[in-house]
C-alpha cells in the first residue's frame, strides 16, 4: 500500500479529525502473515547517500488485511525534510473581528458581484421560455428560483464546498491538489517521498473510514485510467471557468445597460451593445489596480446595490401583492410544470442564472477567509437577494407585460435613474467576479503543470493570493467583445451563461466528493445523499441548457473546448518531456569514468544547473561537457518544484543531495514551492538563500557521518533495537533509523507529535572530520566569490518519425507553439545576460 500523507485538514472542515505528523509514521495494510505490502519503491541513485527502507513483499493472498503503522520511509532527501514546524494556517485566521469585518465587506466587491446582479436577467431569460399565461406560473418560477438559492448557493457552496479548501486556497484546481496530495494520481511524474514531509502534510488516526478511505486510494493510484479521468474532470472544470469569464462580464453588462431601453424609448438594441462594448474596455482596464484596492472602492457601491434589491422588494410587496410569499411551498413548482410541461424544462436554463457566481464564492476564496465570505452571504447577501425575486413577483402579478424587463419595470419611478447607475456599476463589478477566479485557477493550474507559465503580477504586499495575468486579462477582454457583438439576445446569452456555470457546478460536485471519502472520511450515507441531490439538480438543469445549445449559445462552448485542448496538449507534451529525460540521464558509471575532472577542465565558480529532473544527472549536462571548453568547479542541478501544498516555507524550501563523490563537488537542489507561493526574490537573495541551505546540509551530512561511525564501535546487542543509519535534523534532534515498526500508540485519538526515537544531542566532530569540513565549506565560498552562472539547457521534444499522426501534430506543432511563447522558469529570478550560459538540445519522444 503507498504511502498516505494525508493534508491538514482543519477542525473547521466539521470532521474534526486527529492527526499527526507525516514524518512519524506511515499506515498500510497487513495480511495476516504480517508481510507489508508496499508498491512505493523510491529509487536511490548510486552516489547517493540515502538507504533503501521498507520491505516488500509478492504476496497478494485475499486473506483478511488490517491496518498497522510503520516508521517513516526515508531517503537521502530526508536529511532536510525531518522535524518541520507546524502546518502553516490560512493568512486569515489570526485576524482580529475588527479585520474580518472589512474582509466581509471587500467580498462584497470581488465575490458577490456576480450572484448579486443575477435579478437584472433571471426571470427575463426565464419567461422568454415559458411564457406567462396565469399568476399560477409566476408563483412556480419564482418557487423555481428560491429554492435554487437555497439549495445550490446556501447548501451546496457555502456549507459544504467551502470547506473543502486547500488552506485557504479554493477553486477546481486547489480540490485536485488535495486530492493528489492524499493520493499519487498526479500524472506528472516528478513526486519524491520527501514532499510528504512538507508541514502541510498530516495523518490521520485510525477509524473506520480511514479503511474505506484507504481502499480508494489504493484504486485511484493503480488505476491509470481513473488518473487520466480525473485529470480530464479538473481540466473541463478549469476551462469552463475560464468560458465563465467571458460570459460573465457579457451578460452582466448587457443586461444592465439595457435597463436604458426602459427609461429612454429612443435606445435600441445595436446602441445597447456600443455601450457595453465601451464598459467593457473600461471594466478590464482597471483590473491591474489589483483585488484589495477595487475591492474597498467598490464595496460600497454593492452594498448599496444590495440595500437597493431589498429596498425596492420590499416596496413591491407592500404595493402589489404581498401573497408570493405563498411561493416557498416547493408544491408550485409541481403545479408550474404540469402546465407548461416542455416549456417549464426550458425555463430551467433560466432558472440557473440565480445561481450564477456560485462557484465565484469558491474560486475567489484565495482572496478571502471561509468564514468572512459565509457571513456576508448568509446575512446580506441572500436576504437581499430573495427580497428581490420576491418584489419582482410581487410587480408582476400585476403586470404581465412586464416580464421582458421585469427588474427595471418594477423599480418606481422616482428611483429609476439612480437605481439604472447603480445597477450597471454593480455589474462592472459582477464581471470581476469570475475575472479574478479565472487568475486564480490560471495560477494553480500552471504551479501543478497543466498550463503554459505565463507572467503574473502581485498586486498586494499583504496577501500574496491577489495576483493579475496581463495576458489572460487581454486575451478574456477581446474574446467578451467578440461575444458580445456576435450574440445580442440575453436569452442565448443565458444559455451560453449556465452551460459554463453548470460545467464548473458538476465537476465540482464529483472532487468535493471524492474529497468526502478520501479526505474527510465521513459517512458513506452522507457522501451518496450530497452527490445524488446535487449532481441530480445540476443534470436536470444542464440538460435544459444543452437543448438549447444551437441558438448561439455552442460559441461558448467552442471557447472552452479550445481551453481544455491548451492545458491537455501542455499537460501530455510535459509528461513525455519529463518521461524522456528520465529515461536518457546519464549513468553513474559514465561519471566515474570521466573523473573528478568531469573529462574537461573545472574552472572556479559554481554553475547553477536548471532542469527539471529531481532524479538523476540530465542528459543536457553531458551536452554543456562537450560543448563548453570548461565547467565550472562546483556544480549545482537545481530543480525548481511545485508541490501541490499553498505554501512550502522558507526554511524547508531547498532540499539537497550529493550526486557524485565529494571529490566531484555535485550536488542536487530542489527548490520546493506551493502553488500559491510568490517567486518574486531577485538572483541574489536565491544564490545567498541556496549556498546558506548547501552549507547547513553539509554540517548535518558530516556530523551525520560521524556518528555513524561511533555506532559502529559500540552497537547495543538489544533484540528490540537494530543497528541502522542515524538522521540528523535541521534542528539538531537525532533519528535512529531502526526503530522497531510498530510504536508503542497507547490513545487512539491522540495525536504524536514527537518521533518515539528521537533524543536531543550535540555532537561533537573528530579533528578530520572538522578539518575536511572547513576545507569544504571554504572551497564553496571561494567558488561563490568567483561567480555563479546560470547553466540553461533548452530541451525542446519532437515526435519520432514512426510515431502516430495525430501525436506528430500535437508534439510538434501545438505543444512547441506553446513552449515557444510560454514564459521562462527563469525569468522570475531577473538574471543578468552575463551571467546566462543556454545550450539547447532535442529529445525525440
């Protein structure tokens, strides 16, 4: 059974489960004969200094399994990943009431916009389908859209999906993340044991659905098609997110402006769209102001649009008829499609747009805490809201001839303008919604390798979740404009509208409950009643829409099939990148032979080598030795790593290993980094960082060695101990690497917060061995003063000539177009050209 590194779930995900550190203990199953069964083999280089634990075994008998708890696998990596600190917590935990206030109150202008300007086009789209023949029909759209507030935005998001965060971090992307972190179904290979051991990793303690849980994950980790499935899952979900940014800001302009159509009788439909089109320019050109600043300049002016809906609600219900509240009884949607039968389903396409921005509320939580954005929904949010659906029934029980444009009908004559210019700033603002979600999910895409890296700005010092992509930014505003002009009619607009927002609802539902059993372990009951109810309702609304797809509405879709083939060429065209540089790395009978001399001639300085292997010696260094008259006298390979945790920090940002004899002065270097950390230090702070980190493990690799060396001299015979390799950790503490497998564990709900093997020490080096350090460490600093030069080696892939047609045309066209124009790893370190060396080279996949 594979390792389990469960993440940190916190007690406010309502499971409220124990845990304990990852680098303790591991759970597996056992058969009866007590042999492990264990597939996760870590392959240990020659050179290394890490030792090959665990056992395995071939038997696979069907006899009764139970669940026991190992000591930790350990490889050479975890010199430096032992004895972390706490699992980070959210930014926005430690915030005061005070601040928790104002983070509610900027929700309102970067999440809420979107579900808070669905009343401008919800029952306009919804009537145009079904029209209005009786009061009987209002009272069962308007149950309609009650309880799709109820159940999809209240339920489904606010109290469960929001949850289901990655520290912090939500979207499709931040789901995947976790899913991958609790179990190996990344199809990039480039995992290590020692990722596990990142602070944000935890274990759970045993109970019943951790036995569940660990049966799925023994499925999804050996099952390639169920990876490739889920792959393809959270790549549909993230390209719908990207169409639901186009369609957002289009829909929400349109409608808003064409409230002029109602106070200006001159204003016809092609002045409609000049003007969006101009709104529009504006709305994607302040959007580099960044989240923090347009949230606090806008808040106000939803908050005042929320007063508003409710405001003139409340006035429609006292004026009109106050009897919609009947519509809470669900039985009027009963009597709602018994008599409209097919047109009542169509409605359902309309019916959805009240719960547009839903999953804004999710995609956006990187900006903001769960409980601030609970807060506003449920106290403000939603009241307004309903008050809204409810005032506009109220008006038109009174007047069927409204319903075309049934919010601006409904406002009262005096408030008319006042409320037409809030309600087109609202949906300016409603259009970042899903703009911000879009960076959002572009970001954590590109960290867990599924997008091209592309530039991405900071826009707050404070919080480093807030972030702007200029060329997503222009690339969504020329496609909403091309929209826009191509599809006038809010009713294909609609359709357009709620196939995207159901795209991201389904594929959502299906990883928060892959979630429910892997992660949360809860109730197998629970777990089948959340995806039966939910993924029903989504279905039954997405099949209305998808009837409806020919009427315009397919350009959207188009859009977002174009998106899901960018990140799935990017994604494929990476793997057999990686796979092939696998696959051709040099041996390490091919260095020994070559000498400490590496067959050239060793130049002072130290070579920063970049390359994306966290195993073996690339295949591009070989290509530097003969090309290059010289090589530097300290080699670095430097992996930069993106590991699906939020953050990893600074002091277990760089792993080290050494490559080669001590003679050769090569070593590995991972440079480890969460999806949501900023690469903003410039090449200095990296070097000085890097060389600090390289000095630290050389102190603990030769205090390591030397007390290996005195344990040989006098090994305790003890049954219950075995002699082994000692660890030390960054801290100091010293592992004894053969403790017996199984711990004493006395309270099952107790969570072990120190390894039962570690004791603290100082030891102290013989005069050798202090003297072969200090020459060690000395040849370092000398090799930094002489320079570091950054050693790039362009490995571009190309399809072999037997291979398929359809794989020649992805590898070498579209994958190379788009590692052609992505941004280079390198250029977040601002490098100077002079201390730039690139070779280039081609591997034929």
């Amino acid at each position: 059974m594979a390792e389990e590194t469960s993440g940190g779930l916190e007690a406010t995900n309502g499971v409220g489960l124990s845990s304990m550190d990852s680098t303790e203990s591991r759970w597996v199953f056992q058969n009866d004969d007590e042999s492990e069964i264990d597939e996760d083999e870590d392959e240990v280089e020659d050179g290394d200094s890490g030792h090959r634990t665990g056992g395995d075994s071939e038997d696979e008998d069907n006899g009764e399994q139970r669940l026991i708890r190992t000591g930790p696998r350990i490889d050479s990596f975890d010199v430096e990943a032992l004895e972390v600190p706490g699992a980070l917590r959210n930014d926005y935990e430690e915030f005061s009431v005070g601040r928790k206030i104002i983070l509610a109150f900027q929700t309102l202008g970067v999440v809420f916009g979107d579900v808070g300007t669905s009343p401008l086009y919800t029952f306009d789209v919804m009537f145009s389908k079904a029209p209005i023949n009786d009061n009987e029909d209002i009272l069962g759209a308007l149950s309609l859209v009650l309880y799709t507030l109820i159940l999809i935005p209240l339920v489904k998001y606010v109290f469960v999906v929001l949850w289901a965060n990655d520290d912090g971090e939500g979207g499709t992307f931040a789901l995947y993340s976790l899913i991958c972190r609790h179990a190996k179904v990344s199809l990039l290979p480039n995992q290590l044991p020692s990722d596990a051991r990142i602070s944000s990793f935890r274990l759970k303690v045993p109970s019943p659905e951790l036995e569940r849980s660990l049966k799925i994950k023994e499925r999804l980790e050996t099952s390639l098609t169920l990876k490739r499935l889920l792959l393809m899952l959270v790549l549909a979900g993230t390209s719908m997110v990207i169409a639901d940014g186009v369609v957002t800001p289009a829909m929400s302009v349109m409608s808003a402006v064409g409230g002029l159509k109602v106070g200006v009788g001159a204003i016809n439909q092609d002045q409609v769209v000049m003007i969006s089109v101009a709104f529009l320019v504006i709305l994607f050109s302040v959007q580099k102001f960044g989240t923090s600043k347009v949230g606090m300049a806008v808040g106000p002016a939803l908050f005042v649009w929320f007063c508003s809906l409710a405001g003139i609600g409340i006035y429609n219900l006292v004026k009109y008829d106050s009897s919609v509240w009947r519509a809470f009884n669900p039985v009027h949607i009963y009597y709602f499609f018994k008599r409209n039968s097919t047109k009542a389903w169509y409605a359902l396409g309309g019916c959805i747009l009240c719960a547009t921005g839903s999953e804004a509320m999710f995609a956006d939580l990187c900006y903001f805490s769960v409980r601030s954005v609970q807060l506003t929904f449920v106290f403000l949010v939603l009241p307004c809201l309903l008050l809204g659906y409810l005032g506009q029934a109220a008006y038109l029980m009174d007047n069927h001839a409204g319903a075309e444009q049934s919010f601006f009908s409904s406002i009262p004559s005096g408030a008319f303008w006042p409320v037409l210019l809030i309600a087109n700033i609202a949906a300016l603002i409603a259009s970042r919604a899903m703009t911000t979600a879009t960076f959002s999910c572009i970001k954590q895409s590109t960290a867990l390798g599924c997008f091209p890296r592309l530039k991405i700005i900071h826009t707050s010092r404070k919080f480093m979740g807030q972030i702007y992509i200029p060329v997503i930014n222009w690339f969504l505003l020329v496609v909403c404009l091309v929209f826009v002009c191509s599809i006038s009619s809010n009713t294909e607009m609609g359709n357009a509208y709620g196939i995207a927002e159901l795209g991201v609802m389904m594929m959502t539902t299906v990883l928060v409950t892959i979630v429910m059993l892997l992660i949360w372990q809860i109730n197998i009951v629970i777990v089948l009643s959340f995806v039966v109810v939910f993924l029903g309702i989504e279905l039954t609304f997405f099949s209305s829409v998808l009837w409806s797809v020919g009427d315009g509405s397919w350009i959207i879709l188009v859009f977002a099939i174009i998106m899901f083939f960018i990140m799935f060429v990017w994604n494929y065209g990476s793997k057999l990148k990686y796979e092939t540089e696998v696959k051709q790395k040099l041996s390490m009978d091919l260095m020994r032979e070559l000498g400490c001399n590496l067959g050239t001639i060793r130049a002072p300085g130290i070579g920063l080598l970049y390359n994306e292997l966290v195993k073996g010696i690339p295949a591009i260094f070989g290509h530097f030795l003969t090309t290059l008259p010289a090589i530097h006298s300290m080699i670095i390979f430097v992996c930069i790593k993106y590991v699906p945790v939020p953050v990893v920090p600074q002091s277990e940002r760089f792993l080290f290993r050494r490559v080669c004899p001590k003679s050769y002065h090569i070593f590995r270097c991972i440079a480890r980094y969460g999806y949501k950390d900023v690469r903003k230090e410039n090449h200095q702070t990296f070097e000085q960082l890097l060389i600090e980190s390289l000095e630290k493990f050389i102190r603990r690799e030769a205090q390591e060695r030397s007390l290996e060396s005195d344990g040989d001299d006098d090994i305790d015979s003890e049954d219950d101990l075995s002699c082994s390799r000692v660890l030390i950790a960054p801290n100091g503490s010293v592992y004894s690497l053969g403790a017996p497998l199984l711990a004493e564990y006395k309270e099952k709900n107790e969570p072990i917060s120190q390894p039962s093997t570690s004791e603290e020490v100082k030891p102290e080096l013989p005069a050798d061995s202090e003297q072969s350090l200090e020459r060690e460490l000395s040849f370092i600093r000398k090799a930094k003063e002489s320079g570091v030069v950054y050693l790039l080696g362009h490995g571009d892939i190309r399809a072999r000539k037997d291979s398929w047609f359809i794989k020649k045309l992805v590898i070498n066209y579209f994958y190379a177009f788009l590692r052609k124009n992505c941004r280079r790893g390198i250029a977040n370190l601002s490098v100077p050209h002079s201390n730039l060396m690139q070779v280039g080279m081609t591997y034929m996949v």
